[in-house]
C-alpha cells in the first residue's frame, strides 16, 4: 500500500508540473504573438519561427549594401505607406544581406543570382517552399499588385 502512495503522490507532481509547463509554454507563445512587429524586417531565422507561429508566408528580401537598385527599392517602394500596409497585414519579412559569408549559404539555398530579390515563401508539408519570387527594382505599382496577389492567395 505504501508503494502505491508514493507512486500516486509522485504522479499528481508530474500532472503538476506538466501543467505548469503548459501553462508558461502557452503564456510565452501569446506574449511572442502579442508583441510581434510586421513592419519590422527581421533576421532569417527569426522570421521563418514567426512565419510558423502566425501562419504567415516569409517574404525573403535579398540585398545588398552597395547595390543601387536596393536602395531605390527600399527608398521609393519598401518605404512607402501602401506597401508597407500590406506587408504588415500579410507577411513577415526577412531582409538578408548578400555579399557576407554568414548569408552566402542562403542565397545558394534560395537560387538568388543578384540583389534586389524578393522570395516569398510558405510552409507546406514540413518545409518552407518557394511560392514566388521576383527580380530587380520595380515600379511601386507593379510591386504592390505583385504584394497584394500574395496576400489574397493566403486569404
């Protein structure tokens, strides 16, 4: 009888314990979904966890420092107030900068041949998959009507 009451007493601390790990995992995924910024262009990594975690597909922004057609993008198109209105409604974007050895992996991995270029990626079946992409600078109006046919695909 004793054994039997060490071993109920020692199964209600796991239930115990489980729950508080479950309580604190659920408190901590909240706290990270509450405090989300989407117009925030994060690390690599950092994005494809909140792509998970928001069911949101990953825009990939590929880059580089000394590249013109970059800094036009980002100056007359990324910046303005319609794009940056559907990129926080629908996406998380991850802004990567080419040309360091910490990201040269990823341009292989992702097939990027020069800068500016745009991979919007989804998760599907256990993996992160290209859905689209696009090359270059482009007029603000063709890159919204690119953005915004990325967003009614994910609803």
């Amino acid at each position: 009888m004793r054994h039997r009451g060490q071993t109920a007493t020692s199964l209600r601390l796991q239930g115990f314990a489980l729950a508080g790990l479950l309580c604190f995992t659920a408190f901590t995924i909240l706290q990270a979904r509450a405090e989300t910024d989407f117009l925030r262009w994060y690390p690599y990594d950092q994005a494809l966890e909140l792509g998970l975690l928001h069911g949101r597909p990953v825009l990939l922004y590929f880059r580089s420092d000394h590249c013109p057609y970059c800094e036009q993008m980002e100056t007359f198109v990324l910046s303005a107030p319609e794009v940056e209105g559907l990129m926080e409604r629908c996406t998380v974007v991850a802004s990567i900068t080419l040309g360091r050895s910490a990201t040269a992996a990823l341009g292989r991995e992702w097939r990027v041949f020069g800068t500016p270029t745009f991979v919007f990626i989804r998760y599907r079946n256990g993996r992160w998959t290209e859905a689209r992409r696009v090359f270059g600078s482009l007029p603000r109006k063709r890159f919204i009507e690119f953005l915004g046919s990325v967003c009614k695909e994910e609803g």
